[in-house]
C-alpha cells in the first residue's frame, strides 16, 4: 500500500485519516461567506489539533463549463423537502472569479493549512497548482474525463479521483491513465448513490476492494444525512474522510442534505480520532498498562467444595472454583487434576500449592 504525504500529512493506512472538510461552492458565490467558512472550519481544526485536517474546495470559475439548456437538477433537503433547479442556472449563481478564489487560498497559506481542490478543467487545475494546492481532486463525474485526469497529474500533485457511480474499469482506466501521466500519489474515494445517500445504499465494503485492486489508500465522499458512516469508514480502514460543512445544513439547496454544522466539527474531529486510536493494533500486549480506571477482572482458582483431608484427590467432586485466585489457578486444572492433597483443607478454602502433590508422589 502507498504511502504518501497531502501538505505535511502523511496518508496510508498506517496513518490517522485525513478528514477534508469541504465547504465546496455551498457559499453560493459570496466570497466574504466563504471566508468566515473558512475560518471557522480553521479555529475548528486548532480545537482538536490530533486530528490531521485539510481544507477542501473547488474550483467554479466559468459558467460555460455548462451549456445553457432544459436540463434540471434535483437536490432534496434533510427533511425532505426536493427542488428542482435549472443546472446552468445553478452554476452561474455559484461562479467566483479566479482572484477571489485566490483569497481563499491565502488564508488556507497564512494558517498554514493544506487545501485540496476540485477542478472541472484545465485552467483551474493550473491556478490551484500555482496557489499552493497540496492536492486535486477529480470528482465523480469526471472520472472519466482522461483529458483533465491526464492535465491533472502532469501538474506533480497528488490526486483522489472519486468513483462515484461507476464501474471498476472507469476506475482503472482512471488510475491508469493518472499513472501513465506520472502521478502515483493516488487515493481513490467511494462516492455513495444519492444526495443524500440512504444506509443501504453506502456498500461501505468497496473501499477495501479498491485498496486491494490498486494498491494505494481509498476515502469516503460521506453523503449520509448525519455523520456516523465517517466513523464506520474509519473501522474499514479509509485513509481520507471527506465531509461537507456549512452554517445552515438544513437548507434547500444542491448538497447541502449531506452537510454537517461547522459547529459540530470539533466534536466531530475528536470522535474520528477515537475511532481511529480505538483500531490499535491486531494483536494485545500483555505487558500494556492500561490507562484510566481499571475495574476488576479477577481469574478464578481451585478452592474445597467441602471439608477435605489429606488423601483426597484433587477432582470436580471435591473442588470447585471462585475468583480472585488466591491459589492455584484454574487454568492448571489439566495439570492437577488427579492428584492428591497432602493436608487437609477446610470447606471454601482456596487449595494453594503446598497443599497437594502429584499423584503417586
């Protein structure tokens, strides 16, 4: 498996996942918007800086990436609620010049943070490069647009190429197409059906089939309503978790059904992280000092069923077992079974070693 850094942050899966929180084109084109986004997406980050976080967003800069036409596009509401919207109409109502993206990136450079970009053509993969992205992101509906896949990974950045609903040669045709372009830093991110997408339709277990079919660390694009799939990705070993954040999550506009608050991101952020410490390692150590309050887990010894003398042999008639083991241990039962006390010992009494012996001895 392929080990690799987005920024300084290292990704693999001997690594914490990375959680992108996305704040996409969710500001409708106002720009001071987005930056109190992200800002406050930063100060979130500082709350639980354990946690490996990178800034995600997009670039949506030409609204002819849409030709004008009949076609709508239909997005839903937590509650529900579904409108329908001219798709050219949506994305010119989204469109941020060049520049102001470029303020954005600023402050994702001033803090220090790695930011990971969507692109749609060639010209914004260009700008997010020059800006000082730490990564592209293909989305789903141009996994299979080779030209951009190829453009993309010629600019020495790491990719995440998301499926969406596609079969696995798109995937690898993708892959392969990046790879032969020079781009090996690679993660491949499973995008549910639906916006958002119900429990059954997640099929959370093809992140293990794409990391085993390619080879490099796989994420999840969470379109669940709430954000318990981020924890379960987590436990099937996704080494990037992508969530989408807002202000108002319960709005009526494209994606935003699959947002959490941005208030809820610290919380968030620890709950991934105790997911992730909570995987440890696949085998205990018997020399690891637990941390926090211990409570009791006694094992049992051997102790008298009742009264028994010198002689009496050492069997389930005549021994029975209670914790804590204050003599011989129960699991030497194999051992001692058959042998013969050699004093007596009073009923309820633990049978310590001094007490029996071998039989024949």
């Amino acid at each position: 498996m392929r080990t690799f850094e987005i920024g300084s942050i290292p990704v693999g899966p001997d690594h914490p996942p990375v959680f992108f929180a996305e704040i996409g084109s969710f500001f409708n084109g106002d720009v001071e918007l987005a930056k109190r986004m992200l800002r406050a997406v930063l100060d979130a980050r500082l709350k639980v800086p354990e946690q490996p976080m990178v800034l995600k967003s997009e670039i949506l800069d030409d609204a002819e990436i849409c030709l004008p036409g009949d076609l709508q596009e239909t997005y839903a509401a937590k509650d529900g609620r579904i409108r329908r919207e001219s798709y050219r109409a949506l994305i010119e109502r989204k469109v941020v010049p060049l520049e102001r993206y470029g303020e954005l990136f600023a402050i994702c450079r001033e803090a220090g943070v790695p930011f990971v970009i969507s692109v749609y053509d060639f010209k914004a993969a260009d700008y997010a490069a020059q800006k000082g992205a730490s990564g592209l992101k293909i989305a789903s509906a141009n996994v299979v647009h080779v030209p951009l896949i190829r453009h993309a990974a010629r600019l020495g950045l790491p990719l995440v190429i998301d499926t969406g609903r596609t079969s696995i040669a798109d995937v690898h045709r993708a892959v392969e197409t990046a790879r032969s372009a020079g781009c090996f830093d690679i993660v491949i991110q499973h995008s549910p059906d639906g916006h958002p997408a119900l429990p059954e339709a997640h099929n959370l277990r093809i992140l293990q089939t794409l990391a085993q079919a390619f080879g490099v660390p796989t994420g999840l694009s969470d379109h669940y309503v709430g954000v318990e799939m981020l924890y379960v990705a987590t436990a099937l070993g996704a080494s990037v978790l992508e969530k989408g954040v807002s202000f108002d999550p319960d709005e009526l506009d494209q994606d935003i059904s699959h947002t959490m608050s941005i208030d809820a991101l610290p919380a968030v952020l620890q709950r991934t992280h105790d997911c992730w410490m909570a995987l440890g390692s696949p085998e205990r150590d018997p020399r690891y000092r637990v941390k926090g309050v211990i409570g009791s887990s006694q094992r049992q010894g051997l102790v008298a069923k009742r009264a028994l003398c010198a002689g009496d042999r050492i069997d389930l008639a005549n021994v029975r077992f209670a914790f804590p083991c204050l003599g011989i241990p129960v699991e030497l039962w194999d051992l001692v079974e058959g042998w013969t006390l050699a004093e007596a010992v009073p009923a309820d009494q633990p049978i310590a070693w001094k007490h029996v012996k071998p039989d024949g001895a």
